[in-house]
C-alpha cells in the first residue's frame, strides 16, 4: 500500500491557479496515466457491450446458430468482467490521486504557515488558511478523482460515434451533432457558478476566521460581557454564506437537471430514429438493440464530461485562494547584503524608527500608549522584524541588514500571542533564557529573579511539583493572567539587549500590575526596554512616555505632564472614566 502523504510535496507553481492544477497532475502524472488508462478500458468495454448484444441476438438469435449465439456470449461475458475488474482499478487509481493531490495541497499549505510564522495572520486571514485543509482540498482532489473517468468518457463517445458511423451513416451523423450541441447548451451554466462558487468560498473563510477569533478569544468574551454581540455577527455572517450557498445550489440544480434531461432527450431521438429505421428494414433486430444501448450508455460519458468541467471550475476557486498563500514570500528573508560585524558585536540596544519619529536610548525604559492598539502591535512588529522594517535600525545599524539569527538574540518581541510549550516548567523556562549560544539553561537564581519581577512565584508555589510540574499543550492548565505572568519571566530570562512587551499585564489585577511595574525597571537596568501599554500603572513607572497617534510620535514626556497637557493621551488611558 502506498504511503500518504509524500515525505517530499515538492516545489508548487505558483503563477496562477491553472499552472498549479497543471503542476498537480505533473507531480502524479504516472498514477494520472495509470487511472487514464483503467478509466478508459472501463467505459470502452461498455461502449462494445451493446455491439456485442447486437451481434449475439443476430448471429445467434435471429439466424439460430448455437455456435454464434455461445461465441457472442462469451464475449458479452467476458466484456463484463473486464470492465468489472478495469472499475476496480479505475477507483483505486482515483482515490490515490484524489488523496495525494489534496494531502499534497495540506503538506505546502502548513509548510508555507510554518515558514511565514507570525507574518502570516498579518497578510492573509486565519479563515482562508484553514478553509483550505476543510474545503479546497476536497474540490482540489475531487477534479484528480474525475479525470480517470473523464478520460474514459471522450474516448468512449469517439469509439461509438465512428461504430454508429460504420453502421448506419444518419445515427452517427446525429451523435456526432448531439453531443457537442448537449454541451454547448449546459456550457452557459457552468460561468455563473464558477461566480458564484467564488462568492461562497470567500464567505466561508470569513466565517471560519470568525469562528476561530471567538475560540481563541472566548475567556476575554466571557470577562467583558461580549458573547452576545460576537454571537450575533457569526449569525450574520453564517446565513450569508447560506444565502450563497442557497444560489449556488440553485445554478448546480438546474446543472443536475440538464445532465440528466438532455442525455434523455437525446436516447428518446436517437432510439426513435433507429426504430424508424428497423421498421423500414434499414437495420436489423440486433442492430435497433445495439444503437439503443449505444444511446443509453451515451448517458454515462455526457454525464461526466459535464461533471468533470464542474469540478474542473470548483478546483479551480480552491486553486486560486491556495496560491494565494503558497505565493506570499518571506518578508524577514537573510538580506543579501548583511554586515559581518553587526553579527559579532554587541551593541548598546539603541533602536530608532523613521516612520514613527521613535528613538530609543541605550538602557532607557520607555511606554508607548497608543490611540489605536493596532498601530502599536504594528510597530512593536516593525521593531522586531516581524513585518517589513525599512527605516528601523539598531546602533545606527539598518534591521533589514542584519542576520536575521543574530538579531532575534538582541531584540525580543513578547506578545500574549505567544504560547507556552508542553513539558516541565523548569526547563520551558531556563531553556528560553539562556543568555548565548554557549548556555543550555539560566541558573536557579536567574529564575527565581525572573519569577520574582514577574510576581509569579505564588504560580509555582501552588503547583503540586513546583518548576518540575508538567505543563499542558499551550499553558491550558493555567489561566489567562498567570500565563501572562509566566510569560513575562520567560522573556526576562532572555535578558535581550531590547526588550518590547506588548500589554504585559492586561489580564492581571490591579494590585499584582502595581507589582509588575514597580520591578521591571529594576530589573532591566542597563538594558532597552519598551512596554506598549496603556494602563496608568505602567505608565507612571515609565522614565518617558510616548504618545502614538496617527502611527507617528505625536507627543513624549512624563505620565503625569501628558495627562496634563495632551487632551488625547489623557481620553486614551483614562477612557474607562470619559
């Protein structure tokens, strides 16, 4: 049995959604070919099953030879049997293309989310990526799964239509004219769904997006009273998505309809031409017999012609969003031109940004309050080179110019995006805090200092084991606020040249924040340290604030001179009293 997936999915093209379809069926091209071939040996030992039926009941039948009548059907029989074990194969040979293509598609999919790491919420949304293991993955393989019988279908109706033609020249003429006629009429349907399916499958990743903001944010939902309103917008959202749903069902309705009216029609007018033709003598008994199997079993191949361009259309939608994530490059890719010595020297921890009019001095302590929370994790990411960083540089040295390597250990970014790992305690936190290369883990006292600043030691003291207690996948076991807190020791252990913390304290009580703050700037003297806040209490500890409006510095100085003197910084801290 062959293994799924690959170990190696391989390198995709990206240009456009055909050339990643076409890239598709070049990577599986021998399993392709193989089901091909079994698909047509399939429809082709139907297509000569009413020949054979034909000439049994004349050789046979009407003339009463025994000899003919147990020749012909043998190979009635034996035409059976091979297009039993030719559909086995066949089936074998779509599902194993149905499954690679779309485990495939899964494999580059989670390959790419992995490269791109943290970038890519910021460039694509969660629901597309995710819509695309759940939905664009079944349309991808479904249109691998239909090409075996696809290509049984054109061979098919090509093989009867030169048997009618050698048989009798009208029938034929009218196969040839019905079929393209059949699906030039089903043809004008197939561009309003492609229309419509492209509607439906960006709803749905909106909507799946939305389900998993409310998952991941259901704890800070349930503490500001927001259930009731974020329920209602995924109400909203769910019964547009039905809506278009509900249209698309209706295009495919119809399509379902004409697929099985108009291969009908055409049966009824061909057997009626080929009873005309028997009862005028044109034709024989067998012959009447076999061109109104060859007009019933017409049926099957016109059937998936149309189906296979269906399909074709749906994976070509799928195709287009999967691209769209495979096509993103790496923003924090190695510059070209990195420095050696910014590499091997350490620096003072100055970090200055064009764009914002930040700058920070070497061993200052600084908030940044922003208006808006986005343009502060905007630029908390531009600070660490998690999204493009032009006119950001560190010692007068440019962050795009830097090994990527070497400046993750000078400049940390600690969000409450980030997770904590499965395993003891003690070691997720001294393994994340050595300082160098050299070190595999802090010291005892380092985090108990670490604990200490981030006031978490009552976190360990209630724990069954203390540092040597097992934490669960992501930290469930704790919550919201002492996953902060551990957080924020584990990022201390660091001791990076440049620490940036982005709300470090939101999910904690006023009087463990009042703690907080009083030692971190204790803790991190000598050394850069940035708190995106806006809570007062951190604010007040800060030994210079900035005001960010606009995604520009629009005022600095003390808490209490801003509150003061700058009418918006004071609306944005004090907002719970305005």
């Amino acid at each position: 049995m062959r293994r799924l997936p690959e170990s190696d999915p391989g390198r995709p093209d990206t240009r456009s959604a055909t050339r990643y379809l076409i890239w598709l069926v070049r990577m599986q091209w021998t399993s392709m070919a193989l089901g091909a071939f079994w698909g047509v040996v399939w429809m082709v030992s139907q297509a000569l099953m009413p020949a054979a039926i034909g000439k049994t009941i004349d050789a046979g039948v009407t003339a009463k030879d025994t000899a003919e009548l147990w020749r012909w059907s043998a190979v009635v029989f034996a035409l059976g049997c091979v297009t039993g074990v030719a559909g086995t194969l066949r089936h074998r040979c779509a599902v194993t293309n149905w499954l690679t293509a779309a485990y495939r598609t899964v494999q580059l999919t989670a390959r790419q989310a992995t490269d791109l790491g943290a970038t890519l919420p910021s460039r694509i949304a969660t629901g597309d990526v995710v819509a695309i293991g759940t939905a664009d993955t079944s349309s991808i393989g479904g249109t691998m799964d239909v090409s075996a019988r696809f290509a049984g279908a054109v061979v098919s109706v090509i093989l009867v239509s030169i048997l009618l033609l050698s048989t009798e020249v009208r029938i034929g003429l009218t196969v040839l004219i019905g079929v393209p006629l059949i699906m030039a009429l089903v043809g004008p349907l197939l561009k309003p769904m492609h229309r419509r399916q492209g509607e439906v499958r960006t709803l749905q990743g909106k909507l799946t997006g939305r389900a998993n903001d409310i998952v991941a944010g259901l704890r800070v939902l349930r503490g500001i009273g927001g259930e009731p309103e974020f329920a209602e917008r995924y109400r909203e959202q769910s019964q547009q998505l039905r809506f278009a749903g509900v249209r698309v069902a209706r295009v495919e309705s119809v399509l379902e309809s004409a697929q099985v009216l108009l291969p009908g029609l055409f049966v009824v007018g061909v057997t009626w031409l080929a009873a005309r033709l028997a009862v005028s003598h044109d034709i024989t008994t067998g012959q009447l017999v076999a061109f109104y199997g060859y007009a019933a079993f017409l049926v099957l191949p016109l059937r998936t012609i149309t189906e296979a361009w269906g399909r074709v259309l749906r994976a070509h939608v799928a195709a287009t969003k999967v691209v769209r994530v495979l096509a993103l490059s790496h923003p924090l890719a190695e510059a070209s031109g990195s420095k050696a010595d910014a590499a091997d020297t350490a620096g003072t921890g100055a970090l200055a940004d064009e764009h914002s009019g930040l700058s920070l001095a070497p061993g200052s302590f600084t908030a940044v309050a922003a208006a808006d929370p986005a343009e502060a994790i905007e630029l908390a990411d531009r600070l660490g080179r998690y999204r493009a960083a032009d006119g950001v540089t560190l010692d007068g040295v440019p962050l795009e110019s830097m090994p990527l390597v070497r400046l993750r250990q000078r400049v940390l970014v600690a969000d409450n995006e980030a997770r904590l790992f499965a395993g003891r305690l003690a070691e997720e936190l001294a393994r994340v805090g050595a300082r160098s290369a050299g070190e595999h883990a802090a010291d005892e006292s380092g985090v108990t200092a670490a604990l200490h600043t981030a006031a978490a030691e009552d976190i360990v003291e209630a724990l069954p084991e203390g540092l040597d207690t097992a934490v669960t996948e992501r930290g469930r076991s704790f919550s919201g606020g002492q996953q902060q807190r551990l957080r924020l020791a584990r990022a201390l252990l660091a001791d990076p040249e440049v620490l940036l913390l982005v709300e470090p304290t939101s999910a904690v009580d006023a009087h463990t924040e009042a703690r907080i703050a009083e030692r971190l700037a204790q803790a991190r003297t000598g050394r850069t340290t940035v708190v995106f806040t806006t809570s007062p209490l951190m604010l007040d500890r800060a030994e210079r604030v900035v005001f960010l409006a606009g995604g520009r510095a629009a005022a600095e100085g003390r808490h209490r001179e801003l509150l003061a003197t700058v009418p918006a910084y004071r609306a944005t801290v004090t907002r719970e009293e305005d």
